[in-house]
C-alpha cells in the first residue's frame, strides 16, 4: 500500500500538540493541512501545508511549514507519519524562522494581518 492509499483508508483527523508556553492560544483549534505527493514521491518530498491559518514562529501566513525534512534534508525512508510527528515537534519549539512576526505576543494582531 502506498502512502496516498494509506492516507485514504486511514485519515487521520488529529495531531495533538502543546506548544511550549502557548497552551492557551492553541488550546481547542482545528487545523486543516494539505498534502500534495508529486509523481516521483518517495523520492520527492509532499508538499505539506497548513489550509487554515496557523499562528506559529515556523509557519508562514500562507500557511508554508519550515521544516528541513520537507525540503533540503528529504529522504525516501519518510513517510507521513515521519512527516506529521516532525511537524508535532516543530509546533511544540519556538524557533524563528519563516514568521517571525508570529513571536509577538498578540496573536489577534497577527490574525487581522491575515484578513486586512
């Protein structure tokens, strides 16, 4: 079975996940993520991004995931579960790097940024 057959039979419909310290802000949330799997996926990594807006230091506000697995560090022993618990991880630390304007301890502000 391939990992777009597994991902079909399979859904999964959550990644439970506590940010270091941002208990609150991301308490109760639903985000919705989309994974595109080119032609030559395992050897090409998904396109993996969040489809609702996700207020975090690693993602960017289309919804872009910094994360090395998915670009320079790929490899064809990923899988979807490697990719889903390393996108957990990266939610729970607070390394800067696509969004920086998402450390901002206002997250309404940076919300309204998304609409405006």
């Amino acid at each position: 079975m391939t990992a777009k057959q597994a991902l079909v039979t399979h859904p999964l419909t959550s990644l439970p996940f506590n940010p270091s310290g941002c208990a609150q802000v991301f308490e109760g949330l639903t985000y919705k993520m989309s994974f595109a799997f080119p032609n030559d996926y395992p050897f090409k990594a998904p396109l993996v991004k969040f489809e609702t807006a996700c207020f975090h230091p690693n993602v960017d506000q289309f919804g872009n995931i910094c994360l090395d697995i998915l670009k320079e560090k790929w490899s064809a022993v990923y899988n979807v579960r490697t990719i889903l618990l390393s996108i957990q991880s990266l939610l729970g630390g607070d390394r800067p790097c696509l969004n920086p304007s998402a450390t901002s301890p206002n997250p309404k502000s940076y919300s309204l940024s998304l609409t405006t």
